[in-house]
C-alpha cells in the first residue's frame, strides 16, 4: 500500500511541473515529465525489493541501494541532454533539460518516501520555471528561454 501511495504521489507531482511545461508547448511536456517522475520512484522502490530478495536467497552479495539514484541521475541526463539544441549560435531546451532532471530527483525523492522534501521542490520548481519567467521578461524583454 505504501508503496502504491508513493507511486500515486509521484504521478501528481510529475503532473504538475509537467503541465507548465505542456502549457508552454515545450519538447518535454506533461507525459515525458509523469513518466520520468513515476519512473525514478519506481527504480527507488525497486532497490527494496532487490535487497529482500538477495537476502531471501541466502547470497552473500553486498547491495549498495545508492547505485540505483545514481543510476536514475545519469540516465535521466541523457534524456536531458536530448533535448538540448544549439542553433545559429543559441542554445535552446536548457531549462527543459533542467525540469526533466528536478522531476527525476521529486521521484527519487518520493521513492525513498521524502514526501514533504518531494512537495517542496515540487513548489519551488514551479516557482522557478512560472515565476522567474516574469523577472526574465522584465530584466531582458528579448529572453526567449525553453
């Protein structure tokens, strides 16, 4: 049940930085953002039940359950890093690259049920991606940033 919470939380806060993006028809939007938010809080929760079996089966393996957020964070680079364009000497998808990364961490974070920690950067990644966009528009009127 726990973890059928996490996996639901994850859902709705991958759905909200994912919505932002959406509404700004940015190349990552609200599905590339849910799944990558569902998917690292799955891989979280899968570490538990990968150290389980190991010890149901008697081996003496040493797990390390870290290994699968740093593999989250590497792998969720990429993906990022796909979405980066460069143009005639601009660049763009930084910031689409950046809210694909902070999804990933709000699920890793939900997957080792840091709820409160999740919400709040949920929060503050909203504020960031809605909010500064009205201070870049009012420091630089030219800002075009994705």
């Amino acid at each position: 049940m726990q973890e059928l919470v996490a996996l639901l939380i994850s859902t709705a806060l991958g759905t909200i930085v994912g919505w932002e993006r959406q509404m700004g028809r940015k190349p990552a939007g609200l599905r590339t953002h849910v799944l990558v938010c569902l998917g690292s809080t799955l891989f979280v929760l899968l570490t538990n039940h990968a150290v389980r079996e190991v010890a149901a089966s008697g081996a003496n393996v040493s797990l390390d359950p870290t290994r699968i957020i740093h593999g989250v964070i590497t792998g969720v680079g990429f993906l990022g890093a796909g979405s980066i364009l460069r143009q005639e000497g601009y660049v763009h998808g930084l910031t689409t690259a950046a809210s694909v990364w902070i999804v990933a961490a709000i699920g890793t974070a939900v997957g080792v049920h840091a709820y409160a920690l999740a919400g709040i950067g949920t929060a503050l990644a909203i504020i960031v991606l809605e909010g500064f966009r009205w201070v870049e528009r009012f420091l630089s009127p030219e800002s075009d940033e994705t």
